[in-house]
C-alpha cells in the first residue's frame, strides 16, 4: 500500500558524472503517489541520466529515496516499472512478444518463477491493448521499431506498479498508438500510479501531465505546469499565471562539454 503523503521519489542533489563528464550538477526531485511528471529538454541536458540514476541504473552521489527507502536499501523492485530508451535486453533473443510482455510479470515475485495464469492474462490483455494481438506470436526481433517499442511499453505496465518511470516511450510509434498509449497511461492515473516520463513533445499526453521539469545542463532551468508540446522551448521564458512555478537558472558557467540524452 502506497503511503499518500510519503513521496514515491523523493531525489536531492543528484550528481553524475560519466566519462569524466559532470552530466547532473544536483538536481532535485519530488513525485509524489499519483502524480505524472514529465522531464523535458535538449539532447544533452541530463534526462536519461537521471531516470536512470533514480531507479539505480547508474551511480550517483546526492540522496535518492524510493518509497521512503534508500535508494541502496530499496528492494521492492516490484513497485517500479521501467523502460529505457532504447530497450536492449531481447535483442537478438528470439523471444515472442508474450514471452517478452509476461516477463514483465514476473517482477512481482520474490524469486523468478514460471509465469502464472493471471500473468499471461494481464499480458494478454496488455498486447492487445497496445495492438500487438496479432503479432503475439512473432519473434520480437521480427517487428518494427515502432511495434517493438509498444511491446516493451505493455512490458513495463504488465506488472501494475505503483511507480512507472519510461525514458522516451513515444519514440517511433505512429499516432494511433500514441493515443493508446495515452488511454494507457491515463488508466493508470486515475488508479494512482505516479509516473514519471522523459519526453521531447507530450502530443496527446498533455492534458495528463501535472508537472513538467525542464533540465538544462545538467540542472533544473524549469518546473512548474506543463502547457502542452513545445513546454521545454518557452517554459523558462516567462511565469504562468494559472499556477507558482519553480524557476531555477544556470550558473554562469554554461553548458558542460557534451552530456547525456
């Protein structure tokens, strides 16, 4: 049972450094139970990074809680769902999109086991959701990019928990599918899911998003309400008038020497 007053992400000065880059410069980050963030800006700014130093993909100094938990100490990893970017962990495996989606499941036991008959209904029904119920039983290596991506999508849903972070999710899928996805993500919201996605344009996710967080070399240049695609090119540029916004600017050293997407 999620706590609704203990924040599901609770991050202060985040640091990373890759390749002797400083890519984060300490950024801090609160979602609470049921919120959906989006962390929007350039390529280079820090926003893969980060999702993936909050969910312990990568090494990090500053303070990162899940749950209330430290981020070291945190073993519920079945409450978080994630997607990276650019999914790699099937490639070249022929696994079908069922085997790839109920793996998914499989995340709610404490020790991996055989796949459960409500976890191939729910995968099911996820596949079919995001209009894969065709191709269940092709080879994932056969799709397209686009169809590949949507499978991992039911993947990281298929295990109904109470935190999804997706870096990316709607790279390479067409418009219909984009509008699933957000029927998706929409159902969740209303259940309580806290989500947090990293996205260059919300298209039909907008009118879902409670906060949008603008990273700009490795810090927060922007947070406050998300208005629609195109939020990380203006937000910074004036306050809204509808709600407080939290601006923070870039110290005057300027933008780090490369970075991450």
């Amino acid at each position: 049972m999620t706590d609704p007053s203990t924040p599901v992400i609770d991050a202060t000065g985040v640091r990373v450094d890759l390749a002797g880059t400083q890519v984060l410069r300490g950024v801090d980050l609160r979602v609470m139970p049921g919120e959906f963030v989006t962390i929007l800006g350039a390529n280079g700014s820090g926003k893969s990074t980060l999702v993936r130093a909050l969910v312990g993909l990568l090494p990090h100094r500053g303070s990162v809680r899940l749950f209330g938990t430290p981020l070291d100490q945190f073993r519920d990893h079945q409450r978080v769902g994630y997607m990276a970017q650019r999914p790699e962990v099937f490639s070249g495996v022929p696994a079908t999109v069922t085997e790839v989606v109920v793996s998914g499941a499989l995340s709610r036991r404490p020790r991996f086991g055989w796949p459960s008959r409500a976890d191939r209904a729910a995968a099911a029904e996820l596949i079919e959701r995001v209009g894969l119920a065709h191709l269940a039983k092709r080879p994932l290596t056969h799709l397209s990019g686009g169809q590949q991506q949507r499978a991992h999508i039911a993947r990281a849903l298929v295990a109904d928990p109470d935190l999804v972070v997706m870096d990316e999710p709607m790279a390479g899928i067409d418009a219909h599918s984009a509008e699933v996805f957000a029927d998706l993500l929409g159902e969740l919201d209303e259940r309580g899911t806290a989500i947090v996605m990293v996205a260059h344009e919300l298209g039909p996710l907008a009118p879902l998003v409670d906060r949008a967080v603008h990273l700009d070399s490795g810090l927060v240049e922007y947070e406050g309400p998300a208005q629609g695609p195109g939020t990380h090119d203006h937000a910074h540029d004036h306050a809204h008038s509808s709600e407080p916004a939290v601006t923070r600017p870039v110290p005057a050293e300027g933008p780090l020497p490369g970075g991450a997407a």
